[in-house]
C-alpha cells in the first residue's frame, strides 16, 4: 500500500503546473549561469571552467537552499490537500496503515522535489554546449559531480527541508502557517548566517548551515583552478557532521509526524472551521422546517 500511495502522489503533483514551471525555471537560471556572467548563484565562475566540478557542487548546494519554497509546496500539498479536499474521511474510513500513509505521500512528493533538480543538470550541460562559450573554458562532461552533488546535497537538503515543513504542514493543517514556517525558517537561517561569519571556530560556523554550504566552502577554500576544474569532494570531516546532522533533524521530524498523527477527519485550522460553518449551517437549515411546521 505504501508503494501505491508513494506513486499515486508522484503521479498526481507530476500532472500539476507547478512542477513543469519549476522546471523551466530552474533550467533557465542554471542555464544563464553557465553561459553569462550577468547570472550568478553561489558566486561568480571566475576562471574556472563554466561545467567544472566545483560549479556544479556549488549550484546544485545553492539550488537546494533556493528551492526550499518549492519544496515545501509538494510535501504540505500532500498531506493538506485532503482536508481542503475534503477527502480526509474517505482515507481515513480506509484500512490504511497510518505509516503507509504518511510515508507515502511524503515520499512520493519528495521525489518530485527531486526530480526537478533534472533540470538543473541539464541547465549545466546544455549550457556547456552553447557556441559562444570560448572552448577553454569549458571542460569534459563528466556524470561523476552530479552524481556526488546530488548524493552530498540535492537528496539531503531536500529531505531535511522537506520533513520539517511536511511536520508542521502535518501538525497545523494550514498551508498559510506552513510558508510563515518558511519565512521563520530563512530569517533565522540568514541571521545564524551573520553570526556563524564571525566565528574563530570554523567547525561550528560549518555545522551551523543547514544546506552543507559552508562546510562545502570550509573544505574547498584552499583549492587551485586545477582542483576545481577537475577534483571530487571529499567526503569527510565538517562536510560528513554537517550531513549526519542535519539528516538526523529530518528523520526527528518525520518521527514527531509519526507519533502526533492521528486518522481523524476533524482536522484544525481552516479546514476545521470550515466543517464548523458547514455543519452550523446545516442545524440552521434544519431547524428552519421544523419551526415552520410547529408554527
């Protein structure tokens, strides 16, 4: 049941307009990164070949940060949708595990998060490809730092985003308090962002991003053009605890969700008070017959 309720999901929010629209979009931004300088993200190129390794490290990072927004419209939509749907009693009436459920419609939205970040690879390659990039300053295509960016980062940071936001779109039912979390989210994010910069221990300032940039920067600060253009990430010491970390954040997050989560079509927030109005409405208009009959 899981595994259909997982496909289902990507089915159904592959069909929206949402997904297609974040596709072009990230394309088009990754695109003019790699073939302008008036695009930037993460930082200018420099003289570093435009496909290089470390560009494409440092985009996808930078990408995942941008696409938070994004990301939390798929997995909050999931769990929401049946209570503005009003399809919550339906599911709910079934014989379905609570743990198929919820881990069904997370992981179903969370692969489309995913699935969009295709784009942004393609966005690098095609761009690469572009005849007015000046020929050395374009290296040879390699599968292996989109492999490593998205292992290191896109899957990750897109889990940890995801499960917070898909826990508090879970606990309030209002797709209104879930993006205030966003916004809560990115102030404390940049003002941690402030503080960590002025850090002597550089560890701390490291594990302090949620999304693996800074310990990415801490661990490449040092190396040459040459490193850049052609070099793997290591995989160890602040990037590895900044990882392990923030992973664990999201796996706490989607265990709270677990053990808050009950099958009940009450719901709160809007979609409760809607039922409230509804069902007023209803005793309004049944009372109505009834005092005409008795007068």
């Amino acid at each position: 049941m899981l595994l259909r309720i997982l496909a289902f999901e990507f089915r159904y929010q592959l069909r929206q307009p949402l997904f297609w629209i974040a596709f072009a979009l990230f394309f088009l931004l990754t695109f003019g990164a790699i073939t302008t300088d008036a695009v930037t993200l993460g930082g200018s190129i420099g003289s570093v070949n435009r496909n290089a390794p470390f560009v494409i490290l440092q985009m996808m990072a930078v990408m995942t940060a941008i696409g938070t927004f994004l990301t939390t419209a798929f997995v909050a939509n999931s769990i929401h949708r049946d209570y503005e749907c009003r399809t919550d009693g339906l599911f709910f009436s079934l014989p379905l595990k609570k743990r198929d459920y919820l881990l069904g419609r997370f992981a179903g939205s969370l692969l489309l998060a995913i699935a969009v970040f295709a784009s942004v690879m393609l966005g690098v390659w095609v761009g690469s490809l572009m005849p007015w990039l000046e020929p050395s300053r374009v290296g040879p295509t390699m599968a292996g730092p989109y492999i490593e960016a998205m292992l290191i980062f896109v899957v990750p940071n897109l889990f940890m985003s995801g499960a917070l936001f898909f826990s508090l779109a879970t606990v309030t039912r209002s797709m209104l308090w879930t993006y205030v979390g966003v916004v809560v989210f990115f102030v404390g994010y940049g003002i941690a962002s402030v503080f960590a910069a002025g850090l002597e221990n550089q560890m701390v300032a490291a594990l302090a991003d949620p999304y693996g940039i800074g310990a990415f920067e801490l661990v490449t600060r040092y190396w040459t053009v040459s490193e850049k253009n052609t070099a793997s990430l290591p995989f160890t010491g602040a990037l590895v605890w900044n990882r392990l970390l923030y992973g664990g954040v999201g796996v706490a997050a989607l265990a709270f969700t677990y053990g808050w989560f009950r099958f009940s079509a009450a719901g709160t927030g809007s979609a409760r008070r809607r039922r409230r109005g509804e069902q007023g409405e209803e005793a309004e208009a049944a009372r109505e017959p009834r005092a005409a009959e008795a007068v």
